[in-house]
C-alpha cells in the first residue's frame, strides 16, 4: 500500500496537502511550513519516499503511523490535529477549513476562505482512526506501506516513471 502526500500550498507558517491511499483521496493534511521559523525550528519533512509502520506512540500512547529514516527528524508520526499550533514536524490529517481570526470581525458571519486566515482541521480524530484502520485492516504482516511526500510540481513526472511511462514531456 502506498500514501501519497502532495503539498499544494505554501505559507510562512504552514504547509497544506492532500493524503491519497492507492492514488484515491484520503484526506487534507496541515504539516509545518517549507522554512523553518521560530516555532518550528526544522520545517517540515524533505521531499522523498519513507517507510511507514504501525506502533505505538509513546507520546499519545495509541497505534499510530511512524515514518522512517526521515533526515534531520525522528518519531514522526501520522496523527489528529487541528492546526498549525498542534504539530512540530509531524503530518495532521482532517478535513481542511479555513477558521476565522479575532480580526476578521463577527464569529456568527459565514466567512469564506478568502476572508479567513488560519487554516484549520476538522474531523481530525475520526480521521486519524479511520486511517490507522484502513491501515490495520488493508495490509497484511507481510507488505510493506510507503509514503511518498511530493508537491504539485513534482508529483506528474513522479507519476509517469511510476506508470512506466517514457515520455516525460506528456507531463508538461
């Protein structure tokens, strides 16, 4: 089984993406922002392909996903969340709204994502359960899980010499 996480927007304080599992939409994700600043000191994992696994997290005491040999980072995991605030390398994963500030006025208004500022996870218990169940439920001991952590520039061509395709331009 194969977890795909493709970033697709950048900010000073967050990064926000998409989880597919076999190349279906899973969920969104919120992870530290691309540069590192003064609350997240590392920034967010590197791009790349990581070994994924099902333990127990010592911090949360619960089964979770822990990504392996990530450089410069240890005990990432894949875990419930709601914002930027609640993660210090790790991936958060919910469904995506935009949360208003003190600043955007009357909490009681319908705001739309433009209008807001701090994009925020909802859902992100139940959706942190239903992974680690698909997980459990869809892999035997015997495969092995990955993840590929890419962007929205990268993950076409990522996808062509995946398909075996050998014509990259068609990328373009």
């Amino acid at each position: 089984m194969i977890l795909t996480l493709i970033r697709d927007t950048f900010t000073p304080s967050e990064t926000l993406g998409k989880l597919y599992i076999d190349r279906k939409f899973f969920c969104d994700t919120i992870e530290p922002p691309v540069v590192p600043n003064a609350q997240h000191t590392k920034g967010c994992i590197p791009l790349g392909w990581y070994k994924l696994q099902l333990t127990i997290s010592p911090k949360f005491g619960r089964l979770l996903p822990l990504l392996y040999l990530v450089p410069g980072f240890q005990g990432i995991r894949i875990h419930a969340g709601n914002n930027r605030d609640h993660t210090s390398g790790c991936i958060l994963v919910g469904e995506l709204y935009y949360r208003p500030t003190a600043a955007d006025g009357n909490l009681a208004t319908s705001f739309t994502p433009a209008e807001c500022s701090v994009p925020t996870l909802c859902h992100s218990k139940l959706t942190e359960q239903a992974l680690v169940d698909k997980l459990k439920n869809e892999t035997t001991q015997y495969e092995e899980l990955y993840i590929n952590i890419t962007d929205t520039d990268r993950y076409p061509v990522e996808r062509a010499i995946l398909d075996g395709m050998s014509n990259l331009a068609y990328c373009k």
